[in-house]
C-alpha cells in the first residue's frame, strides 16, 4: 500500500466543481510536484490533504490510517505556504520553536529541534532576529524550518519560492532538494512553474480543470505526453502545433493537408488507421533543425522575430497563413527578420494528437 493513498477525491465550492474524482498513490520518501494552470485544483488538493479544506467525497489515508475527515492539528503534516506567515513580533528561534511548544515539549528537546533545522538551513546565525531584520529567502527558510521541527509524516509546499527573484528561487530550489536528499521526507510541491517541476520532482502530477492529465517522471511528460494539453503545458517554449487532415496512409509514410502549411509528408509508422481524420502534428522547440537531417520534415517559413538569449536563440517564424513556428537555437548566431529559412523536423521528434487531443502512439520509420 503506498504512503499516501487519495481515493475518488471530490470537492465542490457551492455549485464549483474544483476537484473531479482524482485517485493518486504516493510512495514513502518521494517528492512529488502538482503543477497545471491557475485554477486547475492543485492548491486545493494540497489544502485538502493538509485539512484546510474539507473533501466533499473521497479519501485520504496517510501511512495507513484514514485521515479523511481529521483536524489540521491531528493529521502530522507541516505545511510550507506561500506567504511565509511568520510572527512579527517573535525571533527566528521562537517563530521555529512555536508549534513545539504548543505540543508541550521539553525545553531541551526544543532547542536540541531547533538547532538541528537552523544547521540544516544555515540560518544559525540568525536564531536572534526578528522577521523584518530577514530577506525573502531568509524568511523562508524560516518557515520551512518551523516545518522541519515537527517531524512531520508528510511535508506539504504551497508555491514556497513564487516572492523571490529569479537568481534566489534558482538557488532555494537547490537547497530544497538538497534538504530533501538529506531528510528523506516524503513531500508534495505545489507550483505553476514548470522548471521547477521538471528539475525537482520524483513525479509530476499534471492537473487542468480539478483533473489529473498524466503522471509520471519529469523525463516521461517530456518525452511522452498523453494528451495535447500537457504536451503544450510542458517543455519551454511551448511545443509548436499545426492541424492536419490524413489524406493518405501508407506503411511507411503519412501524407497530410493543412490550410497553413500546405501537403507534408510524416516519416512514421503508426498501427491505426487515420485516413481521413482530423488531427494535430506537434513538435518541440528544441528539436526543431536548421540543417538537414536524413528522415525529417521539410518546412520553409520567413523569420518574424529573433530572440537573442545569450547561449542560445528562439526564431520565431511564419510558416503559413496566421501560423507561427518556434525554433530554439544554440549559439547567437541568427537569421534577420523577414529571411527565407528552411526548417527540419526530426521523425523520431514528431507528435500526433488525434481529435480528442489524446496522443497517438507512433514511430519513426525503420530502416530497411
């Protein structure tokens, strides 16, 4: 039985329906990133596992036991907010120390909790000032050392690094990670940032509109997403998307039509038969070529936009009428804008989603 078992989880805000029959198992030691859109239920599900929120259906066990219906207090987590929701008025110490002495410990054991977390957090030296003496990364590192010292089952972050600039999140990222490695504590990271997603998590759950869309590692939704939605969702930039209509299907070769593009012919295999069918040809940023690979997809445009980023290069390009291709480059070297360009989609890069948006499995074609 995994560690945190959520079964059939529903709830309704009124007449909101947040949370849509969501089951997910967590195991022991894992970190796990609930990432998706505002609005797609992933803070209400942390505050749901947390006790803040009460489900309207479903349940929630926690090494075991039913936790379903249980105060906050009763439920051994700790929950890292946004906010930091330190006491002003109280030092650093005492702001670690408060839930440990609501619970009555020694004053021993208290400063021996405290002490150890502030070593692990390297904030020793700031046991004795108050909050408004602290920087943002500071400060959360305080409110994740108050987590720390309740010996929690499960750790619970909700968006911990959103307040801080780009240079500290980069860095408090790393030390999360690294106090994880160290605790081993089983914890659920909630973000709208899919870096952090992807550089952090065991697994990813990938939530829209209160539903799971996928789960898996970070590798698995980059490289095989189930449905458009999260193929759009993951990978920065976005992944490019051109409809298609199948006009002919062979073994070794799908022939398509798109109003934007004009006749392409897909280098793939694929099992079912999809003649006729409307569909959405996908592919990554990255992947994108401007040289000329042996078994790829020829797609001439003229460049709209060149974004210089240093080590490498976004083109953006137009490649049919009202249709914007995305092509990221190493280096700093680019064509102008309105240039004649040639891109080269790799086969064994390509995606198909049908016209549910669900992924259709393909291959690339075999040599031979």
């Amino acid at each position: 039985m995994a560690y945190l078992n959520l079964t059939d989880i529903q709830k309704h805000f009124d007449s909101f329906h947040a949370l849509k029959n969501l089951s997910l198992a967590i195991e022991k030691e894992e970190f796990v990133v609930f990432v998706g859109p505002s609005g797609c239920g992933k803070t209400t599900l942390l505050r749901s596992i947390s006790g803040l929120e009460t489900v309207t259906a479903g349940k929630i066990e926690l090494d075991g036991r039913d936790i379903t219906y249980e105060h906050p207090s009763k439920r051994n987590v700790a929950m890292v907010f946004q906010n930091y929701a330190l006491f002003p008025h109280l030092t650093v110490f005492e702001n670690v120390a408060f839930g440990l002495r609501l619970q009555r410990l020694t004053k021993a054991e208290i400063n021996q909790r405290v002490q150890r977390a502030a070593a692990l957090l390297h904030i020793e030296p700031l046991l004795q000032r108050k909050p408004k003496q602290l920087s943002g990364g500071q400060r959360q590192r305080v409110a994740i050392g108050r987590a720390i010292v309740k010996q929690p089952k499960l750790f619970l972050f909700d968006e911990p690094l959103s307040n801080l600039d780009a240079k500290l999140r980069v860095r408090m990222r790393v030390e999360l990670l690294n106090l994880h490695y160290e605790t081993r504590n089983t914890a659920i990271y909630v973000t709208h940032d899919q870096v952090e997603a992807m550089t952090m998590a065991d697994r990813i759950v990938i939530l829209n509109d209160g539903k799971i869309e996928q789960i898996g590692s970070p590798i698995e939704v980059y490289s095989r997403p189930a449905n458009k939605f999260v193929a759009g969702f993951i990978g920065s930039p976005q992944m490019n998307f051109i409809p298609v209509v199948v006009e002919d299907q062979k073994p070794s070769q799908i022939r398509c039509k798109s109003e934007a593009v004009g006749t392409v012919s897909l280098p793939l295999q694929v099992s079912q038969s999809l003649h006729g069918k409307s569909l959405t040809l996908g592919f990554r940023p990255e992947h994108v070529r401007l040289g000329s690979p042996g078994n790829s997809v020829r797609l001439p445009g003229v460049v709209n936009v060149v974004e210089h980023l240093g080590s490498e290069t976004l083109i953006h390009s137009e490649v049919g009428k009202d249709t914007i291709v995305v092509a990221k480059t190493a280096g700093m070297t680019a064509p102008e804008r309105n240039h004649r360009i040639e891109f080269h989609l790799p086969a064994e890069h390509l995606y198909l989603f049908d016209e549910n948006e669900q992924a259709i499995p393909i291959e690339p074609l075999t040599a031979g």
